[in-house]
C-alpha cells in the first residue's frame, strides 16, 4: 500500500517546517493520474499520525483532474482518467496536469 509510504514522508516533511508548532490542517494535491484514493491516504494520515506529535492534525485532499494536450492540434481536454488519444483528432496526447503530488500549505495553531 503505498498510501502508508506517502504518508510517512508527508509526516517527515511537516514536522521540519512544523519545527515543534501544533499542525491543525495539512493541505495536499494530488494529481489524478497519482493513482491515490484519497480515502486510503485519510486513512493511512490517521494511521501514521496517531502516536505522533501531527496526532489529530487533519488532512485536506485537493484531487487535480488529469489534463491532456493534443500533439496534432493542440486541443486541451480535462478527464477522470487518462486517455491515449485525441478526442478531436486522435491524434497522441501529452500529459499536461494530472501528475503532481505536493504539500501546498500548513495550518498551524495560533502561538
Ligand atoms: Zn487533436
């Protein structure tokens, strides 16, 4: 379950930047493409956190859309799931958005 792995070392870099600050909400993105279910990660976060000092800090799942861009006519498509060809033209497609994972912000408590 690579949820678990992803949680690990989300956990590793909030508690850097946390450097000992009470984290109440942990803000992600995930790219569709990622082939992450967000409740997995939800679930595996509460796993990884539970005898640590990020213990009730939340997760936020921001889920990016896959974005396609048509190397025949340029044409840009949003989807649930990848596809191989152009809806227009079928031509081949590059992947545009859809791919990232990345901490975007943390909540911290007030001092
Ligand atoms: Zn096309």
């Amino acid at each position: 379950m690579h949820e678990l792995s992803i949680c690990s070392s989300i956990v590793g870099i909030v508690k850097k930047h946390a450097a000992g600050r009470e984290v109440r909400t942990v803000h992600v993105r995930i790219g569709a493409m990622r082939q992450i279910v967000p409740d997995t990660l939800t679930y595996c976060w509460s796993l990884v956190t539970e005898s640590s000092e990020l213990a009730g800090a939340e997760l936020a799942i921001e889920r990016i859309p896959a974005k396609i861009r048509c190397t025949s006519c340029g044409r840009e498509q949003v989807l649930d799931e990848l596809a191989m060809a152009c809806q227009e033209c079928t031509g081949s497609v590059d992947l545009v958005e859809g791919d990232e994972f990345m901490i975007t912000s943390l909540d911290l408590a007030e001092v």
